[in-house]
C-alpha cells in the first residue's frame, strides 16, 4: 500500500512500478518546461478538496445538498479541465 497526497491508502499497483515509466520525463521533454504538469495538479487538488467539502455537506445532522451539488459540479468543471490538459500534452507529444 502507497498513501497518496490526499492521505488515503492505494494499493501498490496504482503506483508505476521499478521497470515501468511514470511518464513524466518524456511530458516534461515534449513540452519543454513542467507548467503542464502543474496545471494538471491544480485542478486535481480541487478536485479532492471539493469532494471532501461534498461529503462534509452531506454528512451534517442536517445535510445541505445545495451545497454538495455545487461541490460536485465543481468537480466535473476541473475534470474537464484536466481532460483539456491532457488532450493539450497529446497534441504536443503527436508533433514531437
């Protein structure tokens, strides 16, 4: 088991194993600098804040639901977001 930055668990197979690639040396050669990956770590940190903010809302002796669907449109706003990215590092991987 790894813990990830959020502080839950994952099992060892999520995590790149000693033989196979992150990934990361070759975005960061594709694209010259590390801003893509900090850009995809923004939205990703959103994302993890906006669910915890959801499942505090919902777990309230009285639940604000209001509250939690706007956490969680929030987070199909930055997974888009990240899709974007991804899409972007793609683009420039293709033309390399």
């Amino acid at each position: 088991m790894n813990t990830g930055l959020d502080g839950n668990t994952r099992p060892d197979s999520i995590k790149p194993s000693k033989g196979q690639d992150s990934g990361l040396p070759s975005r960061v050669t594709a694209t010259g600098n590390l801003q893509d990956i900090v850009d995809i770590n923004h939205p990703l940190s959103a994302i993890i804040t906006n669910a915890h903010a959801a499942r505090r809302w919902l777990n309230r002796p009285d639940p604000n639901v209001a509250e939690a669907v706007a956490a969680l449109e929030r987070i199909v706003k930055d997974t888009a977001r990240i899709d974007d990215i991804i899409a972007d590092l793609g683009a420039v991987a293709v033309r390399a």
